[in-house]
C-alpha cells in the first residue's frame, strides 16, 4: 500500500502539467489571433 499512493500523486501530477500546457497553449495562440486582427 505504502508503494501505490506515491505512484497515483505522480501520475495525477503528470495528468496535471499536460492540462496546464494545454491551456497555456491555447492562450498563447488566442493572443497571437489577436495581435493578428489588430494589423
């Protein structure tokens, strides 16, 4: 038990950072649309 606890919080903080670079990601590219439009 005291092995599988350690090994669950790494996978869920893995799946964590993928979202985040996810989200950044597409906030970095709906800025760039936009200093596109403003042109």
């Amino acid at each position: 038990m005291g092995v599988i606890i350690p090994i669950i919080i790494i996978i869920i903080n893995i799946y964590i950072k993928k979202f985040l670079m996810n989200d950044f990601g597409q906030g970095e590219m709906k800025l760039n649309d936009e200093e596109d439009k403003a042109k």
